[in-house]
C-alpha cells in the first residue's frame, strides 16, 4: 500500500506492520552484550534520514531521576533551583518540563511551592508508579501529564518481572487505560530501549498505544530511554544501539509525531551529549536531561550542554539566559554542599581557566586566543589564568579576585599584605626546585592561612 508522507510529502510504502513476537526465551543479544566483555558497535550500513523537528526543547528530570543520585534535596532548595530553571529558560520556554516525585508530603510541599510561583516554563509533570490511586493523586494536585514506567528489553520482562512479552504488554496497557480514565497525560518512559527487541517488542507495544490514545482523545508521550548508555550517534549501527534508527522507527513504523518523542540517556559511555544531539537531529523533539549531569550512575545528559548544543544547532538562545547557569553551579557548590569537578564544561571552576605558561601569555594578551567564546559575556565567568612562577603581584591579585569572585568593593590589590605574602612564598616555592603549576588547592590553602580565614578555601 503506497501513502503519501505528512513528513517528507513523499509516496511511501505502508507495509511494514509489526505484530508482537511472544518469544519463549529472552532476546539478550549476547553477540552485542557479552557481559564478561565490553559491549560491542555492530554496523548494518543502514542509513535513516536526519529530520531535525521545527521545535526542538529541554526537558528536566533533576528532581527525579537527578535527586535519587544524591542527597535529597530540602524544599527550599528545590524552588529555588526551580525558579533558576525558569530563568534560563527564558519567555519562550525551551526548556519545557520538569518531573517531581509525589509520594511524600516534602514531595508534594515542593511541587505546590514552586506552582504556587505561577511561573509559565518548565511545567511541572510528575512521576508515578503505575496504579489508579496515583494517577487520581497527580490528578487532584493539577498535573497535566505523568510518567509511567514502561520497561521493554527482555531484561527488564523476563528477568526483573517474571513476565512474558504479551503478559508485559497487556500489563502496561492496561496501566495506561487508567491514566486516560483519570483523564492524565501519560508518558510511557520505555525503560532500556537500547537492549530492546525493537521490532519485537517496542514497536509493536508504542503501535497499540498509539491507537489507544487516538481512541481516547488524550495524546500519550514517548520517551526513549538508554537506561544503560549503551545508545550510539554514529550513522549505519545496528539496531538496538542506533540512536539515529530508534528515533526513525518510532516516527515511521509507530507514527510518533516529533512534538511526542523525547530521548532520555545516561553517561555510561561518554555519548550522552552525543546521542541526546543526535536524537534531535534525527526527528525527537524533546531531550530529557538533568542539571550538572547528576543522575544515577555516571549521571544523566547535562541540561547545561544541551542549552549550549540548542544555540549551536539553532544559532540563537532562543530567549534563554545562559548566566543562569552560573548560578546554578554557585547554588549547587555554596548552597548545597556539591562538588563539581573542576574541569567540568561551563560549570567547573577551572573549564575556561588556561595553565600552560605560554597559553596564559597568549590570553592576557588577547583571550579569543585561548578562551572557548566569551565566557564573560555569556556566562558571566571571566577567562583566568594559573598562578606560575611568572605570576606578578597584579596577576596575583587578579587571580584572587575571579577566583573567589570578589566584588569591586571586595576586590584586592596587588598593595594587600595577603598577595605580597602569597608571592614571597610562591617565589620560594620555585627557587627551591619546583618546576609544576600551583593547583587551586594549593592555592586557596595557603590563602586561607594567610588571610587569617579571611579567604576560605572553596
């Protein structure tokens, strides 16, 4: 059967209908995921077109996913990171959504606080488990729309909950039909989808709620989720690693509109940027990240990257205020007690500060040699250099005051006792032998002895 395309106005054959493989034994796919060995790239040279969506956003899962990584978070700190959300964001929203937890009474203390803002961007969701009392319970506090837990790789049906495919399956419809008859949203976050049997299971599964919630009248979200980071950018792989080939099937064997596609990934390989760019560029117009990357394991897509990979793809802002993210890596380390590595991109103390002798040369003298872009400008972070054996009092002083940012009335001088003492005692450390950079550390320790606790180390 030939139709016609809404997305690519195209004549496109309509034939590939997927059924559900109610397999007797899980697909493990222990050619790809030995276990005992690194998982394994393997290509089948199948290319799928990019098709970057007219609207492309940020959704947020810091309060989620995020705050299962860490200490929980007070309510207070909750909205105040909320209302520094709502700032980057900007007027027109590109960061869309945020997820909240329910189920205690700080919970929904916060969730109330922050609605009580009356802030239009992110909108609040929630998550849930599956049953007909939370689903009335995110109803009752005004929720448009929430996240069901949708596990689909055999992993998940066969070994975590003892189930068949056609079992899970009718599980989770079920579930879903709740959601509608509770008049709520539902996001179907289809847990593991990178060692899902696609064709077996998912696309089948996102098929039937797709004619549900055209039954319904409510739309239903999807979102992808490479629980394990096992998702791959490159063009050609295989399923079920492909990035590029999980965004195309949805969209094209599923039917999933752009505007109710999401990606969520995690960090296991060092692709979650990567893969979350690549799922926008392939057709998903929603990326699910978290601030500062926390998240379980080695953490979730950065919400700050994503805002910087926004402005690349998009060359433009969009209305949202990149200095936010300043604050917001100031709130998390001085406010809550979080250490960012130092050279973290856009948030780390030390991610435009330049060691090398010959490159500080280059960046007082003119910093677009050595800086990224103008950190000053758009993150309000200032290009720094490393204290060296060169270092003169002003340079000193200079160090001092962007380091611990001081004010211009805080601000020292290259007169001050503390920086004439601190120089003395890095000239002597370099006639004794030393032949290494002095490291933050080291730097803000003898500070702090030398000021008399004036200045703490950070």
């Amino acid at each position: 059967m030939l139709e016609i395309s809404s997305k690519t106005n195209l004549l496109e054959q309509k034939t590939y209908k997927y059924s559900l493989q109610d397999v007797a034994e899980p697909n493990l796919y222990r050619d790809v995921y030995p276990y005992t060995d690194v998982p394994r790239i393997a290509f089948n040279h199948r290319r799928v077109p990019i098709g970057m969506p007219e609207d492309i956003w940020i959704t947020d899962t810091t309060f989620r996913d995020g705050q299962q990584s860490v200490e929980p978070y007070s309510v207070k700190q909750i909205v105040d990171i909320f209302k520094l959300m709502s700032k980057l964001s900007g007027p027109y929203g590109i960061i869309r959504q945020t997820e909240f937890f329910v189920y205690s009474q700080k919970d929904r203390e916060a969730l109330a606080q922050c609605q009580d803002l009356g802030l239009t961007f992110p909108e609040i969701t929630t998550w849930i488990r599956a049953s007909k009392e939370d689903f009335k319970l995110v109803r009752d506090l005004g929720i448009r729309e929430t996240g069901i837990l949708v596990s689909c790789s055999d992993y998940h049906i066969f070994k975590k909950m003892k189930m068949t495919r056609k079992q899970c399956m009718d599980y989770y419809l079920s579930t879903v039909a709740e959601a509608f008859e509770a008049g709520v949203m539902p996001r179907c976050h289809l847990e593991d989808i990178t060692r899902a049997d696609f064709y077996g299971f998912v696309v089948p599964f996102v098929n039937e709620l797709m004619k549900m919630s055209a039954n319904a009248g409510i739309p239903v979200r999807i979102r992808a989720c490479d629980t394990m980071g096992y998702g791959v950018p490159y063009t050609e792989v295989a399923i079920p690693r492909s990035v590029p080939g999980i965004i195309y099937g949805l969209q094209h064997y599923s039917d999933v509109p752009s505007e109710m596609l999401e990606w969520h990934g995690h960090n296991d390989f060092y692709k979650a940027v990567a893969n979350a760019s690549t799922a926008w560029l392939y057709g998903a117009s929603g990326v699910n990240c978290s601030l500062l990357g926390i998240g379980e394991r080695t953490g979730n897509v950065p919400l700050e990257a994503m805002v910087f990979e926004y402005a690349s793809l998009r060359g433009s802002f969009d209305g949202m205020d990149p200095t936010a993210i300043t604050e917001i890596a100031d709130y998390f380390e001085h406010e809550m007690g979080y250490r960012i590595p130092p050279m973290t991109p856009f948030v780390g103390r030390s991610f435009n500060v330049t060691r090398a002798g010959i490159h500080a040369d280059g960046l007082l003298k003119d910093e677009e040699i050595y800086n990224i872009f103008d950190t000053k400008k758009i993150l309000n972070r200032k290009a720094s250099v490393i204290i060296s054996k060169t270092s003169g009092l002003a340079g000193i002083a200079y160090w001092i005051n962007e380091n611990y940012r001081l004010s211009e009335s805080e601000a020292v001088t290259k007169k001050d006792p503390m920086v004439i003492a601190l120089k003395e005692w890095i000239d002597k450390e370099y006639e004794d032998g030393r032949q290494t950079s002095l490291s933050v550390g080291e730097l803000e320790e003898k500070i702090e002895a030398l000021s008399g606790n004036r200045f703490k180390r950070l």
